[in-house]
C-alpha cells in the first residue's frame, strides 16, 4: 500500500513538473512563399499544418502579405492574422474559420497582434498615408476590429518592433512619418503603453557604451519578441562592438544584456520564423542559392547566461494634465496687463511677416526641388540597378552603381548607402510587397556582405 502511494505521489510530481515547464509562448509568422523550401509538414509543433498555410498563400495569392499565428495554451485557440488587412482567422478542426467579417485593407501592415485578458488586439501599423500606433480590439460578436482611445498617444509613429509585458506594451525605436504633412523622422528610444491607465508614456534605452538607436536606423535592424526576452538584432559595421549587435531585454525587469559569442543575421530574410517558449527557429534561405537552406534554432535562455548586463530600458513621466485648472486661473490675473505688450509686438510682427513672405516663398520654392532631384536620383538609380537583376553584388561594385564611389569617407559612405537602400526597399516594398535590394553575407569572410538585386 506504500509502495502504491509513493508511486502515485511520483506520478503526480513528474507529471505537475512537466506541465509547468510546457511554454506558454507560441508564434508563427510567414512571410513568402519560400517556406515551402523547407519541407516542413508542420509548425508549433505539429498546430499549424503545411495545408493550412497553402490555403493561406492560395487565398491570398494576388495581394503578397505575412500571415502571423499565435496560440494560447490555456484556451487552446489558434489564430490567424493577415497582415496588410483587418483578416483574422480560427483554425478549428484543421479549417481556417474566418471571424473578421469585412473586406478592409491596408492601414495594418506591421502590425503587432496579441492577446490579452481573453481579448485579441493589434497596435500600430503603417498604410497608404502614414504611420500609426493605433490601438485595436478584436470584437468577436461583431466580427470586426474596434479602435480604443488611448491618452498622449504619439502622432504617426510606427515602431521597429513590439513586446508585451503584465502591465503593457513596450514599443522599440521606430519612425514618424506622415507625408500630408512632409514629417519623416526617427525615433530612437520608444514608449510604453500602460493597459491599466490606458496611456502611453516615453521609455529611455539607456546603454552607456553606444548608441544603438543611431546605429539601429543607419543600419538594418529586427526585435523579435519570446516568452520571458525581447531579442533585438542590428548589423553594424563598426570594429570596436561587433559586426552584428544582440541585445536581450528581459520584459519584466527591463534589463538590457549584450551577447558577444557567435551570430548571425540570417533571420532578417527567413520566409519563416516560429517561437515556442523561448527557443527561437528560422531558415537559412536565399533565393538561387546552391544550398536547400537549413533551419537554425536559437536558445534565448542559453543566450542571456551567456551575455553580460549593459543598461536599462526606464520608463520615463508621462506629460503632466493635472493642473489645467490653477495655470488657466493664473493666467486670468496676468492677462490683462500683458493685452497692451501684446498689442504693440504683434504690430512689430506684422511688419517682419511682410518681409519674411518674400523670402518663404523662395523656401518652399528650393525645398519643392530637392524633393524633386530626390525622386530623381532613386529613379535613375533603379535604371541602374535593373540590368543587375538576381545578381550578386560587392560592396565595391554596389556603390558604384549608386554613385557613391568617389565619397573617400568610409563612416559618410556608409550611412549614404544605408539609407539609399532604405528608401529604395520602402519605395519599392509599397508597390510589389517585398524589397528590392537584399544584403547576404560573404560565406567565405562573414564580416563582408553582398547585395542581391530581385525585381
């Protein structure tokens, strides 16, 4: 009878421990049709099936778009989302069941899904007209996406990457841009959404050594998002820290860690990455290449004991709304006496307007041709590069072709070259749905990289 009991006690032991160890994290996201390469009969372990993601490229076969799947242990619900639509997916009984019940496009490319207290949300996104952190709720009754008003929510921002914390939504870097407005700018810390409070408020990436977000937008960079870390990769071209630069966030702690062992940025161009817990899985695949690709899994717990501490992500105050009150009376005693001052100033500004129309117009007048010879310059750039079809291409031959050859600066050559191709690949991703210009790196010295042109 004590044997049967002990028995019994170990069973139950073993089978609590491996049920608390299962991960609780699980995502999918595909990006071309390249997955195929990789004769994988399925994904997350065996929940998404080969045939329900050839259904997904044969719906979606006309309009080129990411499909991303996220499951939830607990309820055991899988879920589709398309992105560069509002399409949203059940997968029941190995059928896609759609559940978002309109015809909506756009607005939604990039967007970052998860779930929350039972309810599924994206935020941000970019579409025709600009970039958004918009923030969205999946009404299953309804079969639609609703918007949530959120407080100092920031204007036409778009972030590098997301992750989720218990209390929020950190969003990474990123850019501002709204062309109605002719705003393109950078964003090199990020904010934090607080659910609780329903506000968003400015994060600081504190890192003494470097400045990533600086080398980030110079540079080609990803954060990808696991079970406990946020997994941010950015390629470098500078000696002192590395030519690729792996910085772990642990999410609930905010702690920054930097990984110096072996890597890699292979995943930038993978048509597939899944994440189960936090093992990150991707395909080392390039179009024509002479190899069939191998999958690479890459261990984030093993990573961050391997990696040293250097900085903090500190979320910083929000504006402060609360004294409306006592500065509007304050300015009620100090208006009067200041309506005589600001009577004579505005005559004086008067005048300077006059003067200053003349030399606004001629302004506006320069600025209108440097966006021209902008427009221009990518233009005959692409003429250039269009004979380079699917060739592979040095660095030296590259900058040739944009004509950046003769810039004898190496730190000026590069940021110019990054940021050709930078506005190249957006230009060139809004109209087909995919980039342009590709890097890949030399297999025989991987400090170097070439450029593979795909029209």
């Amino acid at each position: 009878m004590k044997l049967k009991l002990l028995f019994l006690c170990l069973t139950l032991f073993f089978s609590l421990g491996s049920k608390a160890a299962d991960p609780e994290f699980y995502r999918l996201k595909v990006t071309t049709k390249s997955w195929e390469y990789s004769k994988r009969e399925s994904f997350l372990n065996g929940k998404v099936s080969k045939r329900i993601v050839q259904k997904l490229d044969s719906i979606y076969e006309k309009l080129p778009s990411g499909y991303e799947f996220t499951f939830d242990p607990l309820s055991q619900s899988l879920k589709v989302f398309v992105h560069c639509s509002f399409d949203f997916y059940s997968v029941q009984n190995g059928q896609l069941v759609k559940e978002y019940q309109f015809a909506n496009r756009g607005y939604t490319c990039g967007s970052y899904l998860f779930e929350r207290n039972n309810s599924y949300h994206i935020l941000a996104g970019r579409g025709l007209w600009n970039y958004h952190a918009d923030l969205m709720q999946f009404d299953s009754l309804n079969g639609s996406w609703e918007f949530i008003q959120t407080k100092n929510q920031p204007l036409d921002y778009f972030p590098l990457g997301s992750y989720q914390t218990s209390k929020g939504i950190v969003t990474w870097l990123g850019e501002y841009n709204n062309p109605r407005i002719s705003r393109l700018e950078e964003e090199i810390n990020g904010f934090f959404f607080d659910f609780e409070k329903k506000s968003w408020q400015p994060i600081q990436i504190d890192i003494k050594e470097f400045n990533l977000g600086q080398i980030a937008h110079a540079n080609e960079s990803q954060l990808y998002e696991t079970q406990d870390y946020a997994f941010s990769v950015t390629t470098s071209q500078i000696p002192s820290i590395g030519w690729y630069i792996w910085i772990l966030v642990e999410k609930e702690t905010g702690k920054l860690f930097f990984y110096e062992g072996n890597k890699n940025v292979e995943m930038f161009h993978t048509p597939y990455y899944e994440i189960i817990g936090n093992k990150f899985r991707y395909f080392d695949y390039n179009i024509n290449s002479a190899t069939e690709g191998k999958e690479v899994e890459i261990d984030l717990d093993f990573i961050r004991s391997q990696s040293r501490e250097i900085g903090q992500m500190i979320q910083l105050d929000a504006p402060d709304t609360t004294k409306t009150t006592s500065i509007s009376t304050l300015l009620l005693w100090v208006s009067i006496p200041c309506l005589i001052l600001l009577s004579l100033w505005i005559g004086i500004q008067l005048q300077k307007r006059r003067n200053a129309t003349l030399q606004t117009g001629l302004d506006a007048e320069i600025e209108s041709e440097l966006e021209q010879e902008s427009e221009d310059e990518s233009t005959e750039i692409l003429e250039k590069l269009l004979p380079h079809n699917g060739e592979k291409l040095s660095t030296e031959a590259f900058d040739m072709l944009l004509g950046i050859h003769q810039i004898t600066n190496f730190d000026s050559k590069r940021i110019k070259r990054s940021r050709l191709i930078k506005a190249i690949n957006s230009q060139y991703l809004a109209k087909k749905g995919f980039p342009l210009i590709t890097r890949i790196k030399n297999p025989e010295d991987k400090r170097f990289v070439y450029y593979q042109i795909r029209f």
